[in-house]
C-alpha cells in the first residue's frame, strides 16, 4: 500500500469513527456531583419556604446544583421514580413513593434525601412523615375530666395535640415508640355533643369515625336514672361499690363470683334489661342517628366494663342477647381481653357489632328489626359473661353505661 492509499484509509476510517452514534441508553455524563442545597413545595405561594420533612405521596423540589444529569432519587434507602424532563441544573421534582420506609415501618430510617449521577452524590437530611393519625378505639368513652384516656389505632408519631369535644386540648401526651397507642389528659371542660376527639401530627389530623366521639347518646340502662332491670344478678350487685373497682359515677352492674367453666350457666352472670309492658328501651332519638331503615351494620352494643380480682382473662368473653320477632335468642360473643387492657380495675369500652348477632341463620337486617322485640313486643338487652375455660375463674366484673350507639356517625 502506497502512502496515498494509507492516506485515504486513515481518513475514510476516522470518518466512520466520528459519525458513531452515542448510545442512547447511557446515562448522560455529569460534570459535577449533585449538590441539594434545600426542599421545597410545589406550591407557587410556598415557592420561597423550605422545610425538611413531607409526608408520603407529597411532591416536592429539590434545589441545589449539578442536578440536569441526576440518574437517581432515594428517600430512606428507596429509589423513587422522577422524569428527567423536568430535571434542570438548580431544580428536580419528585414524588416521595408511598411505600418509603417511614418510623411506622422501620424504627431504623436514616431519615435521608439522595440524589446521585455518575460523579457521585448528595445526601440531605430529610425526613419521611407517616400517614396522618388514625383512631380506631378510645380506652373509656365516659371518661371524666381529669383522668387519662388512651387511644388505641395507627399512626402516633411527632403528635402535637389531641383536642376533645368542645375544642379544649387534653395535655400530657404521651405515645408509645411503635405509635399504636397514645395516653392524654382529659381538659376540664368537654361536651361530647360537639364533635370528635381529634389527634394531631405532624402529617396532618385524625379522621371523624365511629369510634371518635364521646357518647352522651343512646343509652339503654345506667343503673342511675335509666335502669330497666329485669333479671339476673342479684338486686344488692346494682351498686357502687366493689372491692378494686371505683365507679365512674353513681351505680353500676356487679358480676362477683367464681364464673362457671366449660361454659356453665349462673343468673349471677347475667345482667338482662327489658320492660315486660313492652315499652321501648332501645334508643329512637335523635332522629337523626337512630334510623329505623339503617342497616344494622350501623350500630353496636356498647357498655363500660372493669375487671379486677381475676387472674387472666383468657377465655373470658362477653356475650350480648336480644330476642328478635320469632322469640328467637340472637347471640354475639366477643374476647374481653380484645377490649380491657388492664385488670386493675380501670373501665374500658366494650364493643360488639349487632350485625354479629346471630341464631342459625337469623339475624337482623335494620336497625328497626331490633326496635320490634319479640313475638309479644318486649324488648331485651341481655349481658353474659361466659368462661370457656374448663376451671371456674373467680372475677369482680363491673359493667356501666349499657347502651346502643351508631358506629357510622
């Protein structure tokens, strides 16, 4: 080959050289590591405020420098996806992912914002909130002013404040580390009729539900001025006083006894309410909460119960009975453990669905079903306690303020 020819090659193969195209799948190459130097929100009026913590599913900016080129985002340790379209050299918008690990997961979360390109990364120091506070159940619904409530549900981290109804704000707050629980002080003015008790967090405000409110309505028997006692225990064990037990106030229903086990029957564990005249016990006003056309699902059986003098209360249940139009006996059953957390005599909430109440295939289907009694117009609201354990199991059970409450409003 001539020195003309190696010429004309050399030249034809760097032609070639210089007309590859770049790959399209590489990650553009950064000049510089990324830099985030602040976060913002996407919200224009907030555009000149920064903050260091969001919550889940929020969409934020992250500012700095060297951020064009950014091939990924992490919160906590997760990738969170983004469109680099939108990426610029000061500016990123992101989505933190709804499955980042957040303290409600991971009592380890770094608590850390990464962004990262091909010449490195940047770390900042930024955390993911949880979801906002969910209550799902309050420790006693006729708590006093002055004692502590526990609210049990999801959620109880960085709490700020609980306010009761009426908008007093209860006071020594104190959750537990894995956010299931949360001990307050009850403010000295509260009125149940005017809302919600309400928990707030960082990440926002709990939710209105069933389980919320402190109940001034529905009752059915309270041993004081409402008390359709029928039978069961004895008449001296509608009392106020009970060894371990402080009423919550005036009388209530004692069970005091060694409970029978493998499910033995005493009248001396059953607490039954009616009117044999056929009046109406079971609550219709407001009319606006007691609907005769609501489905049942709507509405459950509430009551205070104590426990103390008991060794455990495994295998302890609490049945409620009422007698539908065919005079059948309709049933639901639940764990007392699942309700009274304590037993030191301290009243807790019980709770049971009357959609639960059941005999074969009978049940009732609206709240007007349970307004009807039965065959003769009697209406009863009847409380067991059953032992499924096969020993008898001494207890001092103390139950108040029996009465039935819409669950939905």
């Amino acid at each position: 080959m001539n020195r003309i020819s190696f010429l004309i090659l050399f030249f034809l193969v760097g032609m070639l050289y210089s007309c590859q195209e770049e790959d399209p799948t590489e990650p553009a190459k950064a000049k510089a590591a990324p830099v985030i130097e602040a976060v913002r929100s996407m919200n224009p009026a907030k555009a000149d405020s920064t903050f260091t913590q969001s919550t889940l599913g929020s969409t934020i900016v992250i500012k700095g420098q060297n951020l064009e080129n950014a091939q990924y985002i992490s919160f906590n340790g997760y990738n969170a996806s983004f469109n680099s379209a939108y990426a610029s050299k000061n500016y990123l918008i992101v989505t933190i992912p709804q499955l980042t690990p957040t303290v409600a997961t991971s009592a380890t979360v770094s608590n850390k914002l990464i962004v990262g390109n091909s010449k490195g990364e940047s770390t900042y120091d930024f955390t993911v909130l949880p979801p906002a506070p969910i209550i799902e159940a309050m420790s006693n619904e006729y708590v006093k002013a002055g004692e502590t409530l526990t609210l049990y549900g999801k959620y109880f981290y960085f709490v700020k404040g609980v306010t009761f109804p009426g908008g007093a704000e209860g006071t020594n707050l104190t959750a537990s580390p894995d956010g299931l629980t949360l001990n307050v002080t009850v403010p000295t003015v509260v009125n149940p009729a005017q809302g919600n008790v309400v928990v707030t967090t960082e990440s926002g405000k709990s939710a209105a539900n069933g389980k919320t409110k402190l109940y001034s309505v529905g009752m059915v028997g309270n041993f004081d001025d409402k008390n359709p006692f029928g039978w069961g225990i004895p008449a001296d064990n509608i009392t106020n006083s009970a060894s371990g037990i402080t009423p919550i106030d005036g009388k209530f229903g004692l069970i005091n006894m060694a409970l029978p086990g493998a499910y033995g029957w005493s009248n001396d564990k059953v607490i039954n309410l009616a009117d044999w005249g056929g009046a109406q016990i079971f609550p219709t006003e407001p009319a606006s909460i007691y609907k005769l056309e609501d489905p049942i699902a709507n509405y459950e059986a509430r009551m205070e119960v104590a426990v103390a003098n008991i060794a455990s209360l495994e295998g302890i249940q609490l049945q409620v009975m009422t007698q539908e139009a065919t005079d059948k006996e309709i049933t639901a059953n639940v764990n007392l453990k699942d309700f009274v957390r304590s037993k030191d005599g301290k009243w807790y909430t019980v709770a049971v669905p009357l959609a639960n109440l059941v005999n074969g295939s009978t049940k009732l289907a609206k709240y007007g079903d349970l307004l009807k009694g039965n065959k003769s117009g009697v209406k009863t609201y009847r409380v067991v306690i059953v032992n499924g354990n096969t020993a008898d199991v001494p207890a001092t059970i103390a139950i108040d303020n029996m009465r039935i409450v819409n669950a939905v409003q």
